[in-house]
DNA sequence: CCGTTGACTCTTT
DNA sequence: AAAAGAGCCAACG
C-alpha cells in the first residue's frame, strides 16, 4: 500500500492516456468526466506534473477552443503541433482544424 | 496557515 | 465582437 499522492494527477493521467491515437480533448471534457466541473484548471495543472510520465500525450489535450493553450510548456512549442499533424490532426495558427471532427470525450469511453 | 498562481471556462460589460 | 471579471480547486512558497 503505497501513498498515491498523485492521485488527483493520476486521473487525468489515465484519461489522457486513455485518448485514442489522432484524437484529441479538451481540460474541461477530462474533469467533468473526472466529476469537477470546473477543475479544467486543475486538469491542466495536473498535466503540467504529466512531465514525471512518459506516457501522457499531453498535445493531445487542448483546451475547449482547440487551441494549443500548452504548447509553450512542452521542450519546445513547436514539438506540439508538430506531434498533433504527425496523428493526423491539422493545427493551423495554433489552433486545431476540424477540431469537432477529432474531439473526443472521456464519457464515451464507458458509453462505448 | 495564508496568499499566490495556474496547460481553464463561463458570465458580464 | 472583444475585453475584463468571477468561479473553480489544488499545489507551492
């Protein structure tokens, strides 16, 4: 039994794990789906720890505009856009094309 | 323990 | 339509 101080940061870990490859989603999607309704802060905050993980396609989380609100935390900024178009998705001005078209909800993932 | 900060979002001006 | 303010909650100093 070990202390899972990041327990709070896990969760979003796993939902942003959990993001199908060439998708993406926004803060405020994973902490309604993590029952905050207003912790999309908290969710990026948490994001800003996913450093520590390896795993957490952090460019795959945008925020509800699809704009790349994180790209300046990443080595460097132009690292998220660049992964973004690698999935497939199109980023232009830093914001991503057809966002509808590649959002995807965490609730789904239960729904499904 | 209190105050500030933050990869957000909504509401009001 | 654009800008500013408020709300949210946890981590850090």
């Amino acid at each position: 039994m070990k202390k899972n101080k990041e327990n709070y940061f896990d969760l979003v870990y796993q939902v942003v794990k959990a993001i199908p490859w060439g998708q993406v989603t926004t803060y405020g999607a994973i902490a309604n789906y993590l029952g905050i309704k207003s912790g999309a802060r908290m969710v990026g905050y948490a994001m800003n720890a996913s450093h520590t993980q390896a795993d957490i396609p952090a460019h795959r989380v945008v925020n509800r505009n699809g704009i790349l609100t994180g790209k300046h935390h990443f080595k460097f900024p132009e690292q998220m856009q660049q992964l973004l178009e690698m999935e497939g998705i199109i980023v232009e001005n830093d914001k991503i094309l057809n966002f509808e078209n590649h959002f995807w909800d965490p609730n789904q993932l239960e729904l499904d």
